[in-house]
C-alpha cells in the first residue's frame, strides 16, 4: 500500500498564484523567524480543518515582491483575503485570533 499525503498549504512567489474568487489566508514567514516555526505546524493543522478557505504561504526572504505587495513589515502576518480583497491582517502568531478571523470569514461566502 502506498500512502500519499495531500498538502493542504501552497507556498507561493508570485501574485499571480494568489486566487480572486475564493477567501484565501496567507502566512508570511522567513526561515530564520522562530514564531513563524512554531506557528507552522497549527497552520496545517487549520488548513486541513478549513477546506472552504485556500491556505498559503509565502517566504518573504524568497518573494519580496508579495511581501512590498502587501505591506508586510513583521513576521509572522497572515494575510486574509475575501474574493481578492484585504479582509484583515493579523501580525504575530495570535492562533486565537486566527482561527476567529477564520470562522468569521467563512461566514462571508
């Protein structure tokens, strides 16, 4: 038996990768950032959970055009993002908050 596992978090490094008609939630990180490690793990977890929102990522030390994009001036931000539109910016990793902006957003449809 083969055993495949399905990524539910994109990392992208480009604008055009980010989807207009769908509520997207992007993670800015760096390698180097030790909240952004720590935070990594419960991302995935919450990608897994939340099938109706996309999950990506963005390594700002590889893509600073999205980061200049976006205003991004701490690690880590994630970026929520309602059929194209900034929906909120959240700047360190408040899983709280996170998951709140989630819900919230889901209900946007």
């Amino acid at each position: 038996m083969i055993l495949i596992e399905y990524i539910m978090v994109k990392v992208i490094t480009d604008l055009t990768d980010i989807p207009q008609d769908v509520n997207v939630l992007i993670d800015f990180f760096a390698d180097w950032c030790g909240p952004c490690k720590r935070v990594a793990p419960v991302f995935a977890e919450l990608s897994e959970k939340y099938t109706d929102i996309v999950f990506l990522k963005v390594n700002v030390d590889d893509s600073e055009e999205i980061a200049q994009a976006f205003k991004i001036t701490s690690l880590p931000t994630f970026l929520f993002l309602n059929k194209g539109n900034i929906y909120k910016k959240i700047e360190g990793a408040d899983i709280n908050s996170i998951i709140s902006t989630i819900e919230n957003l889901i209900l946007l449809k």
